[in-house]
C-alpha cells in the first residue's frame, strides 16, 4: 500500500487555537461558485431553475435579478434540452453558476448536436412557430450572453451584473 492509500492519524483541533484571518484578507472580492449535472429529461429545466434559485438566494443578490437569472437559465436548459443529444435517451446537462462581487454567470453545457438529422414531422423551425424567443428573453434579462462549442460539447451561457452595493434597488 502506498503512503497516498494509507490513512494517516491526526490529532484533533483545537478550535479555540483556530487561525484567524488578516482584515486585508476580505479586500478582495470572494467567488461563489456550484457545479451541478442531471439527467436531460423532462424535470431537468425545473430541478435548473431551483438551483439557480437556491444557490443565488444564498449569496443576497436583489430579488429583481434573481428572477431574471432562474428565468435566463430555464431557457438554457430548455435549449439545451430541445436541441442537444441532452434531450434523449441517456443525455446529460451540467450547470454552472459562478457569483462575484461584480457579476453573476450561468452556463448550462450539453451534449452537442443531436445525432438524429432526420427531422420529426411537423418539428421543422421554417416557420418559427414555438421557436425563437429563448435567446431574445435571455437578451432582454441578463447583461451579456454567448455560446461557444468544441467537439463534444455546446455550452451557452450569460451574465448579470450586480449594482453596487450604494446603489439603490429602484436603479434595477
């Protein structure tokens, strides 16, 4: 057995003789951060949103922009979902969420094109019927957005940026 596979024996600490931090330690702006993956089924938007919600609520930004980010990232999933080898039979999605002091982004990264190039009759976008208006809700919530694609994967993403903290809440 290697010294890497061994578990080694510590004594327990104290928590009275806890290190302290500097006061120039909280200068600097802290990143929150959560990664999370699920099955691309038809629970995967709602389980998103929730966990948007549930991870923005923790770090207090304003309602307003809350909001604005579970909706932003239900249309991710949703695409990704819709558009992406996620959506069938044994897909995945991962979600990222990163806050500073500045901004928050999501990413929501699936599993590229669907294999399938047979469209289903009746699923063809010509028309623009139910399509269309994710990226333009997404536009209209959120500071920035993009995507970006490698071999395997399609991540789309966007940002919100936070008031300053003097900065009232009927700015937003």
């Amino acid at each position: 057995m290697t010294d890497s596979q061994r578990l080694q024996e510590c004594a327990a600490a104290d928590p009275f003789d806890a290190p302290t931090l500097e006061a120039t330690e909280f200068a600097e702006p802290a990143t929150d951060h959560t990664v999370w993956s699920c099955v691309g089924n038809l629970t995967a938007v709602r389980s998103i949103r929730a966990r948007v919600r549930d991870f923005l609520t923790g770090t207090n930004i304003p309602v307003p922009l809350l909001d604005d980010a579970e909706l932003a990232a239900s249309e991710l999933a949703t695409n990704a979902l819709l558009h992406s080898r996620s959506g069938q039979v044994g897909g995945v999605m991962t979600l990222f969420i990163r806050r500073d002091s500045e901004r928050v982004r999501v990413a929501v990264a699936d599993q590229g094109e669907k294999r399938d190039t047979a469209p289903a009759e009746g699923a063809t976008r010509e028309g623009h019927g139910d399509y269309g208006r994710g990226k333009l809700i997404i536009e209209s919530c959120t500071s920035r957005s993009g995507e970006y694609r490698t071999d395997s994967t399609h991540v789309a993403w966007f940002e919100i940026d936070l008031p300053d903290r003097d900065e009232p809440l009927s700015a937003l």
